[in-house]
C-alpha cells in the first residue's frame, strides 16, 4: 500500500467513531441510523449529479451490489443493537475486527494470498485491536450482544469484499446511492418486525423532525466511507486497506475517554503500540 492510500484510510478511520458515537449518544440510535441512511442518499445523489456520474452504471455491477446491500444489513442492523446493548469501548475492537474473516474468505473461496509480512501486519493489528480495549469480564460477559458484534463484524467483511471490486466498475457515489436506497426500506421491514414492533410512523421517522443533525453526521460518515472507496478505486487490497482502518480504534479510546468519560485509557498505550506497529508492517509490505 502507498503512502497516499494509507493517509487516505487513517483519515477515514478518524472520522468512522465520531459518527458511530453520534449514533450511540442519540436517544434512539435504531432510528437515528434510519435518518443517517436516508442522509447518505441524499449527499450521494448531490455528488453523483454535480460530478455528472451515470447513476445508471451500476446495472454493470448489479449482483455486487446486491451483496454489498446484504453486508450492510448485516452490520448496520447488528451495529445498531450491538450499540444499545453494550458498552462501545468494549465491543467496536470486534465490530472493526473484518480484516480476520476478509483473509479468510479471500483465500478459501476467491483465490487470494497475501505474503508473509502483511499477514503479520494484520495478525498484529487484530492483536492490538483486541487487546486495546480488552477487560476482563467485560467483553464476554454478554453472549447476545458479543454475538451481535460479531455478526457486525461479518457485514462489514461481505460489503467490504463487495465494494472493492465495485470500485472498479463505477465511481463511489453511484454506488452508495444504490446500496443506500436497496438498505432503507429493507432496514424499516426489519426494525418495524424486530426491534420495535408495531412502531408508529412517528417513532420510525423521528428523526426527520431535526434534519440538520443527521445531515451533519451524514457528511461525517459519508466522508469516511468515501475515503475508503477511493482508496479500493486507486487499488488498495481490501485485506490491507480494512487493517489500516482499525487505527480508528486508538481514536475510540480517546473518544471513549475524553468524551464519554470510560476509564482506563493509560493501560491501554501498549495496545495501541502494538496496533500502530501492525499498520506500518502493512504499509511497508
């Protein structure tokens, strides 16, 4: 991976926990994701016609989308319980752990292989992701939400593969504008029938009534998201370019710390050593 693409990916991996903890510290973070996809669309299509994209491109990528939509139901309705039940600090390490099942669906069922030092660079990484935020008691003490982190996890590892070969088909806004309009109805059908039964318009659309917030925390993640389209765009190994992301965890610490007031952040240095350590073997190799 280049320099550039790794500056790319450390900016993104900045701006994925502001909005993640955007969405935990609203009153209901099930209906704020539902305002932030809808936001999503709309910067999307802004960009797409302002660049003069062929929104109609991604006819091309069809069944690609169609899995990167899958993955993003997976982990944005996971992400989304996982954050009401649990503790962010305990649980966004395993949410942000895809580089693990991204190598391992790369080399069984796509061909893939990766060198010896970048395997290393990213075992490290998922070391450090661990044990940044690692306490005992505190990440296995909840089955349920650990196996909604997990879950996460694994959207993430689907739309990730997905959106990497997108990337070189169609630019980055067409295709968030259609994963993004697959995901909205889809992600209501779920939390009318899962999470909230029989919810009221009211309730589901609540978050219309203040547009500006989640317009704002809309560019944060789109800005994030973005970053690492390009990068897939520019040629980034999903497996490298998804490593370097997890340097968004040292970022959730001081978020977790300075912001959210969590405990702990001096017995964690070392993690965060070992974690800054694995993205520069990724980078060198």
């Amino acid at each position: 991976m280049t320099l550039f693409l790794a500056l790319l990916v450390l900016l993104s991996a900045f701006l994925h926990p502001l909005w993640v903890t955007l969405v935990k510290r609203d009153q209901q973070p099930e209906t704020a994701f539902l305002g932030l996809c809808f936001a999503l669309i709309v910067i999307a299509l802004v960009h797409a016609l302002v660049a003069g994209y062929d929104i109609m491109a991604a006819v091309d990528v069809w069944p690609l989308i169609l899995w990167s939509w899958a993955g993003q139901m997976l982990y944005g309705t996971a992400l989304v319980i996982t954050l009401r039940r649990g503790d962010l600090s305990a649980y966004y390490p395993i949410i942000r752990s895809s580089p693990l099942p991204i190598v391992v669906i790369g080399v069984v069922f796509l061909g893939e292989s990766y060198d010896i030092l970048t395997l290393a660079g990213i075992a490290a990484v998922l070391a450090g992701a661990f044990f940044l935020q690692y306490r005992p008691g505190v990440k296995f003490d909840d089955p349920m939400t650990l196996m909604f982190a997990v879950i996460a996890m694994a959207g993430t590892a689907i739309y990730s593969i997905a959106d990497s070969r997108i990337m070189q088909v169609i630019p980055p806004p067409v295709m968030m504008i259609w994963v993004q309009v697959l995901f909205f109805p889809a992600y209501v059908l779920v939390l009318s029938r899962v999470e909230v039964p029989r919810p009221s318009l009211r309730y589901l659309f609540s978050w219309a009534r203040r547009p500006f917030r989640y317009l704002a925390i809309g560019l944060v993640c789109y800005g994030s998201y973005y970053l690492i389209l390009f990068a897939y765009q520019m040629g980034g190994d999903v497996a490298a370019v998804t490593s370097v992301r997890q340097a968004s965890i040292p970022f959730s610490v001081l978020i977790g710390g300075l912001w959210l007031k969590e405990q702990g952040m001096g017995r964690r240095l070392w993690a965060s050593v070992l974690l800054a350590a694995g993205i520069v073997v990724i980078v060198v190799a």
